[in-house]
C-alpha cells in the first residue's frame, strides 16, 4: 500500500496484461532551476543551475554525503506450504524481515517475486477422486543488480525493488494409500468387496450362532401339567 494507506493493484491497464510489476525506486532530489525568485528557497529545495554541471555533481555529492551507508528493509507477509501439516495447519502464515545494504556511488536494483504455491491434497481414508486445494502466496528477492540509471539528473537512482508475480507455479500433489489403493493390489476391488463383505457375514454369522447355543442351554422352560403330576406321585423325580 502506499503511505496513504490505500493498495496498490500489481496491474497493468488490464487484468490480463502479460508482465504485472511495480516498481519502487530510491531517487535523488530532482533538481529545479534556480532564479531570483526561488533562490531565497535554495536551503529547503533542491534548487540549482542546471545549465552548471558541476554544480549539478556537487548537488549528488552533497546528496550521497547525507546517505552516507544506507540500507533497504523490507518487511512483508508471506505464506509457505507444510507437507508434513494437515488441515488448517497446512498453509504457515508469517512476517519475514528483508535486508539489505547497497553502495550509493553504485546504482542498483533488487528483483522481487510473488510466487504462488499449490498444494492438491488427497489424504482421505478412502480415496475417491476428489481433492482439496491449498494455495499460498510468498514473497521473494534476489540479489543486488547493477542499475543502468546512472545519468544526474535525468534517470538517476539509488536503488530500486521491482515486484514481479511470476509466471510460473509450483503444484505439490499429495496422495495417501487408501483403502481401494489396497483393494486393487490385492486382486481388484470386486474381490476386495467380496472377501470383506464373506468376514463381516462370517463375523456376524458367528455371533448369531454362539448366541443360540447360549439360549438353548441356559433358558428355562415351565413344566407340563404331565410333568407336575408325576412330581406329586414320585418327590424325587
């Protein structure tokens, strides 16, 4: 965003413009003409003869003095990608703080990326096709590069920092070993229906059958009026 708080849009006049980028450059004072007018001025406004060349190089001179070694910090949000996370734990949300320093007798420029990354999970039990997507979008710089604006004052810089989106994504397709993964290895998935389905009748089967050995042998039964009679004859039967 800029120091109005407002964002700046990584676009060009379209959205589908091939090369998006924005560029922030460390310039100089640009310098105005000084006349009778303005030169009362000359302490608060980068005022000079611009027909004197040396006047103009003490200017930078005096410019490159008050810099004396600076450097360029950038601090950014980033997102990265944790193959080993699940979940909402996948995508590691952070602050990264850039730094670097550069000669200000030689001009530069550092290239800066936002990269996307992509992760096509498929973790479930049973693996049936279907997949979540996982995206993250990262910072990137690399390193110094030597500036071809070097002509006070006409183009004229420090340093710059050139925020490109790249064109290019990173996909990481994750997969687990399911259990139809499983089925197919063992000798395809009607036979792994078949076979699971026999042990879960069998287990079932089992069960319903212990379950009646242990009724018949343990329930009780009145007895008949035949029975009672011959009870009251016979105590002991």
């Amino acid at each position: 965003m800029d120091w109005n708080g407002k964002p700046l849009e990584l676009y060009g006049e379209t959205d589908v413009v091939a090369h998006r980028r924005i560029d922030i450059n460390y310039l100089p004072c640009e310098p105005k003409q000084i006349t009778e007018a303005n030169k009362h001025l000359q302490k608060t406004e980068c005022l000079v003869d611009l027909k004197d060349k040396k006047a103009l190089k003490r200017r930078l001179k005096k410019t490159k003095k008050y810099l004396r070694q600076p450097h360029m910090v950038v601090i950014t949000n980033t997102e990265r990608i944790d193959v080993t996370k699940y979940d909402e734990k996948i995508i590691i949300k952070e602050s990264i703080v850039l730094h670097k320093q550069f000669n200000v007798n030689e001009p530069s420029w550092i290239q800066g990326f936002l990269s996307q990354y992509t992760l096509k999970d498929e973790t479930d039990f049973v693996n049936l096709g279907f997949e979540v997507v996982k995206h993250a979008m990262a910072f990137e710089m690399t390193h110094l590069i030597a500036s071809s604006w070097t002509n006070y004052p006409g183009r004229y810089k420090f340093i710059g920092l050139q925020i490109n989106v790249k064109e290019t994504r990173r996909v990481t397709h994750r997969q687990t070993y399911g259990l139809l993964e499983f089925g197919g290895e063992i000798g395809g998935n009607f036979e792994f229906i078949k076979v699971t389905g026999f042990l879960i009748a069998k287990v079932l089967v089992t069960f319903n059958f212990l379950a009646l050995i242990a009724n018949r042998m343990y329930i009780w039964e009145p007895p008949t009026q035949e029975k009672i009679k011959k009870q009251k004859k016979n105590p002991r039967i």
